[in-house]
C-alpha cells in the first residue's frame, strides 16, 4: 500500500474537476471537521450547493473559519476544485500567514468519468463543457505547483489504496520532558563551556571512534540531563572548532539539541561559497576553518544546515530559539518562522551603535509556554512574561549563562577575558533598581482584565469571569482601588452556616459543625468574628524594601485597603502611620528575621465599624434607629390614651423593645475614631511574605502566630479568641456551642468556623474555608430589627451560590497570592484579584 | 407610620362624622403592603384627636413584592408614598369630600393640628415651610437626632412636624395625600400615566396657585419629563395668569439660549474650538460621561472620527441615549465609537486619534494613580494633541454655597491652583516630549483666575516617538 507523508499541521489544498471524486477521497482519509468544501459552503450560505453566485460569499466563510483552525493549530482541507493558480496563491498566502506548509493533492480523473458523475448529480447539471474547462486548466498549472508555493504536492488515483500519514514537525520534541541543561550563546568560548558543563554536574566521556574533522570530546550527564543549545556556536571567540565539535558530539550522543544561530547560518552559507560579508567575527572562524579540507567543509556546512530553527519541548511547556519566538509561531514551519528564530524581530531602525532597534517581542509575549533564547547579550539573565534570554555575553568578557529547567536557575561562570569588543557596550542598561518585568509591569494592559475569562487557578480549576462583571470591576478598580502594584490579594466573601433548625435562631453553630462533618473534616478552628470592616494590610520592613519586591515608586512602605481593594485611609499620612504601627509590631515580634522576609500580607479585621462605614451608619443604620424608636415611641403613646385600641398594645410593644435591641446591636460597633489609638486591629491570616503562601499552615498555626504579634502591642493588636474543636466530639462541640451562645448574648458577632488545614478538600471538592455562624442580636443589624418576629418568613436561604461564589472568590485569592510570591507578572496576579472583585459584582443576596 | 389630627373646634367630635370614622371604635383595614389602624384617643371636651397608625411589613416588602431591597429600612416609620395610598384608603370619602350623614360639615373650617410623627423631609425645614405655609399652615418641624448616644452624629434627616391651620378636613387631606410623598421624594410604586390624573385630582384649587408648584409636580410624577409637562400644561389651563409669570411653560425650559452659558458650557465648546482650530481629523474624549462634548464635536464635519471612551458602562449607555446612536443615519453612525475603557490600563484602542481630551476627568483620579494615567496617555496611546482640563481651586472662594475647603464635587481627589496646574502640566510635557500652554476657562477673576483651566499638549516633532 503506498504511503503519503504529510506534515501534521498542513494546509492540503485537493485539486480536481468537478466530478473527480475529491470529496469522496478526502472522507476517507480525514475528519469530517478538517474538511471545508466549497460545496457544502455555498449551501451554508446559499440553501443550495449549487449556486454559483454565492461563491464568493461561500469561500469568504470557508476562510474564516481555516483561518480559525489553523491559528489553532489544526490540519485543514480545502475540497474545491482548486484548478485555478489564483485559488491556489490565496491558499498559499494562508497558509504562510500562519506558518504551516501547503500540500497540493491532485486528483487528476478523465473527464469522461467526471462528466458521467455530474450527471447523475441533479445540483451539478452544468454541462460537460465546464469539466473540460478545468481539466485543461488544471492540466495547464500542475507544473508550477512547486513555483506557486507547493512543495510537497502528490498526485492521487482514488481508485488506488493508500494511507496517508501525518508526520510531526522536526521541532515537535514535545514528548522530551527533560531536565535540561539550555545553555546561551558559546561564541567560540570553549574553555568556558567546559566549565559550565562541570559546573552543571556533567562529565567529559571521550568517544570510541575517531574522526578527523569531530575528534573524540562529548559530554554526558549522569542523571541523564539533556543540554540545549541555544545558537551562535561560532565567530569571534577562540575556538569555535571546538565548540562545533563539542555540541556535534553530544548530538550524536544523544545528550543534547542545538538550535542555530545567525552566526552559525552566516557561516555554513560562507561554507557553501555564498558571497557573505567577512566580519562580526566571521574572521576568527575562518582562520580557524582554513586548515580543512573541501570534504570536511561540506560536513561541518551538512551539520549546520541540519540544525532545526527552535523546539518545542516537554508538552509544549518549553521553547527554545536563538532569538526568541512568537507564541503563534510556536512549533510552527515556515520562512518567516525561521528567520524570527535566526534574527527576532526589528523595528527596522538603528540605534547609536549602529545596531539594528529591536521590537521587545517579550513584552507582549503572552504564551504558556516558557521561552528560552539569546542573541542579544545581557547583563544578566532576567525574567519577562515567561521569557528569558540567557546570552550573558560570554565572548564580550561577560559570562556564560545555563538555565537549569525545569528547576529554572542560572548558573554562570564568568569569561576568563573579553574575547571581542561589543559595538554596544554590555552593562547594566540603567539606573532603575527594578526588574525588567516590574519595569515593564509599571502600567498594565486593559487587554489582561476585560471580556469574558477564564482564570486558570490550581484550586479550583478554571474560574469563569463573566464580561458583565468585568466591565463592573473595572469601574470600581479604575475609580476606588489602590495601585494594582500593591493591590495582590482580595479576600473571599463568606457563607454563613445552613438556616438553625434551633426555634428562635436563624443561625446556629450546630450547622457550621454539621457541614464540616459531612465534608469530612474532623478538627475545626472556631475564631471570635470581629464586628469591624475588613482590612488587607501589607508592610515592607521600609519603603526601599516596598520598592524592590512591589515595583512601586510612591515612597510608601506599605498599605491597607478593604475588601474591595480601596485604600482604608484617605490621608496617605495616616496611612503610614498605621503602618509604621503595625511594622514596629512586626519588629518587636522578631518576624522580619524568623519569616527571613521584607513583606508581610495580613488578613485582618479593622475596628471599629463606623470609622470606614460611618457614612452607612448615617444614613440607614442609625437612621433607622431614630426613625423607628421616635414613629412606635408615638404610637405606643397615642395606643396608651385610647382604649378601642389596646389590642394594639402588645405588638408595639414587642417592636420597641426590639428597636432598642437592634440600636444596642449596631452602637457596640460604633466609638469615635480622633487618633491612630483609637483603632483596633485583628490579625487573622498572616497570608504570605517573601517565598511563602502560608496557605499550607493550619488555622491553628495562623491564630498561634498571630496571637504572639498581637502580645507586642496589645493596646492597638486584638488576639482574636479561639477554640479548637473535634467536632466528632459531642463534648468538644457542646462546649464551643456555649462559648459561642456567651460571645453572642454579651453582643458579639459571632464566630468563623474554618478546617484545621487552610486549604481542605472533601468529597464534593473544595471545602468552605470559612463559615460564619452569626449572633441572634447581631442580626438585626441584616435582617432588620424585629427580624425575631418573622423568622419563619426569613428560614428560606439558599445559601448554595454564595458557597460556590466563595469557593471561586478563594481560589482566586490564593491563586494571586501564589503568583505573586512566585515572582509572576504584574497582570498574572492582577487577573486573579481584578477576577475576585468582578465575582463580587454577581447578584447574592447580601444578606448571607 | 403615625398621623394624628386634631379637631380643637367647638364641636371636637365632628370630626369623627367627617372622617367616616366613629371615634369609639378602633378601625382596621388591610393593604397590600400591610395594616391601616384608625383609632382616637380619649376624647376631651375641646378636643378630639384622631390617629392613623400604618403598619408596614418590610419582611413581606423585601422577599414577596420586592419593593424594597433592604430589610433594614425607613420605610415602615416614616411617612411616604405608602402612608399616601393609606389615607387614599381609609379616608377615601373624606379625601373625595364626601359626607353623607352630616353633608353640612363638609365646607366647614375646622381648628385643626396635624401631627406627623416622623417624616424624611428632603430639602428639611425650610422646604417643609415652604410647601405647606402657603396653604395656611403654621408649622413646627422638630428635628430628630440620629442617636442620643452618639451626639457628635448631630440631626437625622427625619422630622416631627406640627402643622396647625383652619381648614377643612378635605382640604386638609389632599394637601397631606399629595405633600407627603413629596416631602419623602421616594415613591414606592411604579408612575403611570393615570398619576396626572390623581395629582389634579387631589390638587384641585390650591396646586395651580402654590408657589412650589413646580417642584410639587416635579417629585409627584417622579421627574418623568413628560407627564411633568403634561402636568403643568393643563394646571395652566386652570389658572391663566400664573402667579410666577416670569417662570416660563416647561415646553422652552430646554431653550437654555438667552441664559448665561454654564461654565461646563464653556469649558466644551472652549475645547472644541481649540480641536477645531488645530485641524484634527480624529478625536478621542477620554471619560466622555454623558457624551456632551461627543454631541459638540458630531456636529463639526471637520472631524471625521470621534471615540468616546469612559469607565463608567452606566455613562456610555446614558451617552448612547442622549445621542440617539441607534436612530444615528449611517455615515453620522460610522464617525463615532463608543467604548468602556480605563485610563489606568494600556489599551491600544486609545492610539491612532489625532487629539485626545480629558475634560475634569483628571481630578477624579487618586494622586497615586495619576502617573499611570499620564503614561497611558502620553506614552502609550501617544496622540499628537492632549488637551486636558481641571477645576482652578483658588476660584472656589468665589462660589457662594461652596463651604470653605471642600472641593466642588464628592468624587475629586484633589483640585489644583493654577500653579500646581502649570507645573504639572510642564513637568509632563517635558517628561514625554510634549511642549504644553496653559489658559483659563470661565469668567476671569483678577485675583482668583478662571473657574476651569486648559492645558493644551503638543507632540514635539523634534523628540522621537
């Protein structure tokens, strides 16, 4: 049976008359998504397969969609009948623009054949003359497929059996894992390679064979690491030779890849005899070419020629190519693919040096894949939106850079000496202190935040953002929110327990236990929940500290912000001072030296309620208050003086012994705020500091800790109270029961019942990380004063989308926290936090 | 949810016939939204004081009719458009001027005291005084304080009012069934177009002549524009020769024409002639609200593509509106784009426009996002124009209502003199390769300047972009 090779992401355009049984081959051989027929095209537009007037329209649709496939990455066929070269050119041009390789399989079937097909076909009863048409025309081009752009063109009987497979690209090496070893541009840096390669832990292993031109040195790692190479193996330094021997050899061994570099193409194209430029270094390779003979030239213009322009490796996780690479480029083939991967991309101006101005690719770089290059030297490596170049210039005096992946370290060993002299000179390119992602990072893309997401979270899987609520979230983050620098966490709406079955309570810590039971959590932590607002307070250990680790240049040294991210204190110096409190705390507890940090993010409470809600308060708390106890004082006066109308009695006076109630409820939150004494905050979660999500601590640990920062200022730190309970243990519960019954009556809020672990998981997935359990009295502040009167009416709660909703909203905390410390973008941990206030615009009723 | 009147005349009771109500009995009746309860206290012998007690369920408004979306809430305390459907109910035929059993007492001026036990008035004391002492009333309204445990809170925006005149029933519960929803300014119910007919209804021969009338209809029918015109129109027809001549019919209010330009009038046509006079064909207004300057900028030809872009969903579809963009023909349509945008995030849909405007847009931004703002702008979307306005803070002594130290709007962040101005807009030029001139806008002041103030950008060609 023959076989057809065809690359496994090709465009393949059939050629064929009407007639010639295109669609019938390409049924057999393909999927029926890959397959577009114009046929089937004009019937979408048309009702009717045959209208030759909706031709243009059909093929407008048709390339819409293959334009969609194959930026995705999909092999597509054209079933048309293609015999015409300005059908084909249109294929071609496609096909360049989103860098696969056009395959032309022509079908070539006697016009007597085709014609007694159409005839038996009703919507094709165009008469035999148009076969003859094409026949002829498609005839006249087949020479020229190649010319046109085809190279790989295959001539089909479809009588014959054949099978037709799909071959990968030479740069899929997606199914090596690793580790690797990617190694920066050599230049000729021998000696430096060598002790790279020891440094990385590799051993020289001499080959048995002897060849003149390869000699005998290779490399082997003994946990079998694989380097790569990342191009520019020749030209100015000293002994590119041996460098072409070294990686040649571990080639052949199987202990590396090599991608070329322009140095390394510019000299196989003088090794093939093309008229090239003798300078950048070209010089010192050819001196050291010279003593080779003609035979030996050709295999070292054969090995790179061989070299594959960039791979894509470990599942697509990894790319490495000298000069970088476009994430639509990826693992792609074309000339346009190959040159970026030799050259990168230019502005097309020179600057100062003579250089040519080259278009910052990374900075827009917005890929999954983590991409490896060099080509340009740099001071040192650094990070940019998953990018890194790691050419430190070793040829220039600098060093030579490897990344170890998938650890991702550099290990460099300097130049012994400055083997050329760079046109631009390699230094430190400027006096900003931040990195080039945080400079980069300064202002962020409304690209990165708008329209409908999805948020990739590694608790929660994928998180939904509805374009509805973005578009909410960005007038509050644009109008109200901090600098998005400082702004890296949002913490999660909580659930309250289930309705109490308890009569006269509408929640009760039975339910909060019996939710942790069912979702198999034995050992809960049951904290005081603090009547405050909720603050995120972040403090470097000094503002040069906040400038290096938050990219920020406002001279603060830290902030506090709500839950929906605006700053806390309008007044930046009240501010700092409620930071520079909390810092001395963080000092006096020793923190900065046991957590080895410059930051911390805490999670806390901040009281009391009517310094940020005083307005709130104003406006409907108290004003309720006053208005209700002056209308049922009245009434119950005017009921008093008439005696037709004592049944009204009891009732009013119910509702004011409630109004009283409830204004008693909300004045214990209230107290005047005139200086930084007058607050009091609760620390909760001490969330991160440097390298650290302390999301694998236990609440326990968090209230411990806590609870030692809070004993060096205890006038201006509350150390929220808190009860360990095995909630399997009837006892244990019964007594935190009654804890909570105390707290409650004496007016509190209630309590926050969360897992030992922070982070739990149950049967159904992602387990509540809190649940509140509220005070009969402080409720009437949610439900309204007499609330009591009417708790059947109010039973009915679902609280099953506000658990869903702080299943999300948690994910996505932790998942900003995580990016963060991991030193990820700005907009990577942006997302997360832009995507819990969005969540926080969906409709819930407030009340839960 | 209390209103007491009191009858002091000779024979206290009468009122008792008046209202349909014996004053022995207590009088219940249920609503949709609750209870109504009549009752009178112990009667005296020169006085008889008849209360009507509403009982609101706002439990049942929240979750059943979902009139209300907080439980915790005035409503059932104060008296509102509810305690209007209420006396509606109750004292219909006393509010219709009925009174079978002692028809004689109807036209009789009784000494009346009305007592609202607690009202939200909006627009406080003085409007309280202004509504009902034209009708002859002499009125006390005590204010309540917020909490008396609290005493810094100071007053709530709630009253007690005492009103006291000689007038009959009927008259006086029209005056109450109309004013009180005013007053509260919070209908409950949705306005349809038979409220014009309720309003004069219950108006009849006093709404025409009140001298708040304007107002009156206004929040009656909720500032529905045109069953305000409506309104008005046929309480002209009813009195000829309105008391306010000089108050002209609703129908020209738009024609704003012979009055002095406001000083945002100003401030865009100011920005439009600069665009005008700088010969730019495409224009980007950044933080367009409600589309004023848009509207300016569609009728000039010269500009062939206009963008407005705002942060605020809610402000572009207000701006669609106003600008009739789905009625637009097309080649008006194809000139302009309306977009949500920030001019905090780099947005490449910002670039390409010739000039760009930010008219008081700068000041609602906090200090510290400023910079983000600037680079945005200047660095990013990099238009060859920026022109950029902000409120002159030394003006504000000029304006009489503005207490001393407060800025002119709740959202500014900060408002600068003309020097903090200048070297902003100096300080950017320079940063980003701009040269910039600075001019007043509004009335020019010797000492205080303008009100408003431009800074106009210009891209320096001798800078590489």
């Amino acid at each position: 049976m023959r076989v057809i090779e065809i690359p496994e992401l090709a465009l393949v355009a059939l050629v064929g008359a009407s007639g010639s049984g295109k669609s019938t081959f390409a049924k057999q051989h393909f999927r029926p998504t890959e397959i577009l027929s114009s046929d089937s095209f004009r019937g979408l537009v048309a009702d009717d397969e045959g209208d030759q007037t909706a031709t243009a329209d059909a093929f407008d649709a048709l390339y819409y969609l293959l334009e969609k496939r194959l930026a995705r990455g999909l092999l597509t066929v054209i079933d048309a009948t293609n015999v015409q070269p300005e059908d084909r050119a249109r294929i071609v041009a496609t096909a360049r623009k989103f860098h696969c390789l056009p395959v032309a399989m022509v079908v070539n079937t006697p016009a007597e054949l085709c014609i007694e097909r159409n005839k038996l076909r009703p919507e094709r009863q165009f008469g035999a003359h148009v076969v003859h048409r094409q026949i002829t025309a498609l005839r006249r081009g087949l020479r020229g497929l190649e010319r046109e752009g085809f190279r790989n063109v295959q001539f089909i009987d479809p009588v014959e059996e054949f099978e037709i497979r799909r071959v990968p690209l030479w740069n899929n090496r997606k199914q090596e894992t690793g580790p690797f070893d990617i190694i920066g541009d050599l230049h000729g840096c021998a000696d430096e390679l060598r002790l790279l390669l020891t440094r990385l832990g590799w051993n020289a292993a001499p080959l048995d064979g002897q060849s003149a031109l390869w000699g005998q040195e290779t490399w082997h790692h003994p946990e079998g690491r694989k380097a790569i190479f990342v191009g520019d193996l020749v030209d100015r330094g000293p002994n590119t030779l041996d460098c072409l021997r070294i990686v040649h050899n571990m080639i052949a061994t199987g202990t590396a890849l090599c991608v070329p570099g322009n140095h390394d193409v510019k000299l196989m194209r003088w090794l093939r005899g093309a008229k090239v430029q003798i300078k950048h270094g070209l010089e010192q390779s050819i001196a050291e070419i010279e003593p080779l003979d003609k035979a030996q030239r050709a295999e070292l213009a054969c090995f790179l020629a061989s070299l594959v322009s960039h791979y894509v490796l470990d599942g697509g996780a990894l790319v490495v190519s000298h000069a970088g690479l476009r994430e639509e480029m990826h693992g792609r083939g074309s000339g346009a693919v190959r040159e970026f991967c030799l050259y990168g991309e230019t502005t097309g101006e020179t600057d100062e040096f003579g250089l040519p101005v080259r278009f910052n690719w990374a900075a827009e770089y917005r890929g999954r894949a983590c991409v490896v290059y060099g080509h340009t030297p740099v001071p040192a490596p650094q990070w940019l939106n998953n990018t890194v170049n790691i050419d430190t210039g070793a040829v220039f005096g600098g060093s030579l850079t490897a990344l170890r992946y998938p650890e991702r370290d550099f290990v460099s060993v300097p130049a012994a000496r400055e083997y050329a002299i760079p046109a631009r000179p390699l230094r430190p390119q400027a006096l900003d202190s931040r990195s080039s992602q945080q400079q980069l990072d300064d202002v962020l893309d409304l690209a990165d935040v708008t329209g409908k997401r999805f948020i990739e979270t590694r608790l929660h899987h994928s998180v939904t953002i509805r374009e509805e609520n973005s578009i909410a979230a960005l007038e509050v983050m644009s109008r109200f929110a901090t600098d998005p620098h400082w702004l890296i966490y949002l913490p999660p709406t909580m659930s309250p327990s289930e309705t109490a079955k308890q009569p006269d309570y509408l929640e009760y810590p039975t339910e909060a236990f019996q939710y942790f039971r069912a979702n198999g959590v034995e050992t809960v932590v049951c904290e005081e929940k603090h009547m405050g607002s909720r603050a995120i307070v972040i403090v470097a250990r000094d503002e040069a500290a906040a400038g290096l680790r938050f990219g920020v240049a406002d001279g603060r040294g830290g902030v506090c912000y709500t839950r929906t991210g605006r700053p806390f204190f309008a007044d930046p110096r009240e501010e700092a001072a409620f930071v520079d409190r909390v810092r001395s705390a963080l000092t006096a507890a020793k923190f900065w030296e046991e957590f080895n940090s410059s930051w911390f993010c805490l999670d806390c409470e901040l009281m009391p309620w009517s310094a940020k809600a005083r307005e709130l308060i104003e406006r409907q708390y108290a004003a309720v208050g006053a208005a209700g106890s002056a209308a049922l004082m009245a009434s119950f006066a005017a009921i008093r003086n008439s005696p037709a109308a004592a049944g009204l009695l009891p009732a009013r006076e119910r509702h004011l012994e409630t109004m009283q109630k409830y204004r008693a409820a909300y004045r214990r939150y209230c107290w005047p705020v005139n200086s930084l004494g007058d607050y009091r905050l609760a620390p909760f979660h001490l969330l991160a500091s440097e390298g650290l999500v302390h999301t694998n601590r236990t609440n326990l640990w968090h209230m411990q800790t806590l609870h030692r920062l809070a004993a060096t200022d205890p006038g201006f730190l509350i150390a929220t109270p808190f009860h360990e309970v095995n909630v399997n243990d009837e006892s244990q519960v019964a007594a935190a029961t009654s804890w909570w019954e105390r707290l409650t009556d004496g007016g509190g809020e209630g309590m926050v019942v969360k897992p030992m672990n922070w982070i739990e998981s149950g049967p159904k997935g992602l387990v509540q990380p809190a649940l509140k359990c509220r005070g009969r009295e402080y409720l009437r502040i949610i439900y309204g004063p007499s609330y009591t009167e009417e708790l059947s009416t109010l039973r009915k709660r679902a609280v099953n989308a506000k658990r869903s909703l702080a299943a999300r909203e948690f994910a996505l905390g932790v998942e900003s926290l995580e990016r963060f410390v991991a030193g990820q973008p700005l907009r990577r941990v942006h997302e997360c936090v832009f995507g819990v206030l969005a969540l926080e615009s969906e409709p819930i009723d407030p009340r839960l | 949810m209390l209103l007491s009147i009191t009858n002091a005349g000779p024979n206290p009771t009468d009122i008792g016939f008046l209202l349909h109500k014996n004053p022995a009995n207590l009088h219940s009746a249920e609503l949709a939204f609750g209870h109504a309860h009549v009752f009178y206290s112990t009667p005296h012998e020169n006085s008889c004081t008849a209360h009507l007690l509403l009982d609101i369920n706002s439990v049942e408004l929240v979750r059943g009719a979902q009139q209300l979306d907080d439980y915790v809430n005035d409503r059932p305390y104060v008296a509102s458009s509810y305690f209007a459907v209420a006396i509606g109910r109750v004292f219909g035929t006393a509010l219709a001027g009925n009174c079978q059993r002692r028809p004689d007492l109807i036209a009789a001026p009784l000494k009346l005291t009305i007592v609202i036990e607690v009202i939200r008035a909006r627009g406080g004391a003085d409007l309280l005084q202004r509504l009902f002492a034209p009708l002859g009333y002499t009125v006390d309204a005590a204010p309540i304080p917020l909490d008396p445990v609290f005493p810094e809170w100071g007053d709530s925006r709630y009253f007690r009012v005492t009103l006291a005149a000689t007038a009959t029933v009927h008259d006086a519960l029209s005056h109450l069934y109309v004013l009180l929803p005013v007053l509260d300014d919070e209908k409950h119910y949705y306005i349809a177009d038979d409220e014009v007919e309720k309003l004069l209804r219950h108006g009849e021969g006093w709404l025409a002549s009140h001298p708040e009338r304007q107002l009156i209809v206004k929040r009656y029918l909720k500032r529905r524009p045109s069953l305000v015109e409506i309104a008005t129109a046929r309480l002209l027809e009813e009195c000829p020769q309105p008391l306010d001549a000089e108050e002209p019919p609703a129908a020209a209010t738009e024609k704003e024409l012979e009055r002095p330009l406001t000083l945002h009038t100003q401030r865009l046509s100011m920005v439009a002639t600069r665009m005008r006079e700088l010969n730019v064909k495409s224009v980007i207004d950044l933080g367009c609200g409600e589309g004023r300057l848009l509207r300016r900028l569609l009728a000039d030809r010269s500009f062939d593509r206009i963008l407005g872009m705002d942060v605020s969903h809610r402000a572009l579809e207000i701006a669609a509106r106003k600008l009739k963009l789905d009625r637009m023909p097309q080649r008006q349509r194809a000139r302009l784009e309306l977009f949500q945008g920030s001019l905090l995030y780099r947005d490449t849909r910002l670039n390409g426009a010739d000039a760009a405007a930010l008219v008081e847009v700068i000041e609602h931004l906090d200090p510290p996002r400023l910079s983000a703002a600037e680079r945005v702008v200047f660095k990013f979307a990099r238009p060859r124009y920026v022109l950029v306005t902000t409120p002159n803070r030394e003006y504000n002594v000029l304006f009489p209502t503005l207490p001393p130290g407060n800025m002119r709007h709740g959202d500014h962040r900060f408002e600068w003199t003309r020097a903090e101005f200048q070297s902003w807009a100096q300080a950017t030029a320079q940063r980003y390769g701009y040269t910039v001139t600075t001019e007043p806008v509004g009335p020019l002041d010797e000492t205080h300047g303008a009100p408003s103030q431009l800074a106009v950008f210009a891209l320096d060609n001798q800078v590489a972009a």
